[in-house]
C-alpha cells in the first residue's frame, strides 16, 4: 500500500540522517573519519533491516484490486469485432 511505502521511506531517511549525524559528530570528536563511516554504515543496515522486509506495519491500508473477469468474455469479444478493411493506395 501507498502508505506503508511512505512510511517505510520515511523511516529509513531518519534513520540514515541521524546515523550520519551522530557519525559525523563523534567522528569529528574522535577525530576518526573510519568511525563516521562504521556509524553510518549501521544506520544503513539497521534502516535496511526495518524497511526492506514486509513488516505488518507497512501493510494496514491494502489496496483494493478489481475483480477477476472469466476468460470467456475476452474470446467472446474477439470473435465479434469485423475484421477491418485496409484503404488500397
């Protein structure tokens, strides 16, 4: 559903935000830019971990699809157009 997909998204930009606040941050402390990375790496697996599988809370608003139509109506329609004729040049 459409917003379960908003949802999903919008969940791993915050995630993705923060960890590379929070990596930046303590990278510019520690005065280590591996950290930064290492931070912002996990924020990606931990938002790829809550996002990525289809979790229940993401599936609250199904959509609604049409009914299925029989075969037989598509054949019935074929068979009743008239072929159509081509204009000679």
């Amino acid at each position: 559903d459409y917003k379960g997909q908003k949802l999903a998204e919008q969940i791993f930009q915050g995630i993705i935000l923060v960890s590379a606040v929070i990596g930046f941050i303590y990278g510019y402390i520690t005065e280590q830019f591996g950290w930064t990375v290492y931070i912002v790496m996990a924020g990606f697996a931990l938002s790829c971990l809550l996002t990525l599988p289809p979790w229940p809370m993401y599936r609250r608003n199904p959509l609604k699809w049409l009914p299925v139509q029989e075969s037989g109506t598509e054949e019935k329609k074929t068979a009743d157009r008239k072929p159509k004729r081509h204009a000679k040049s």
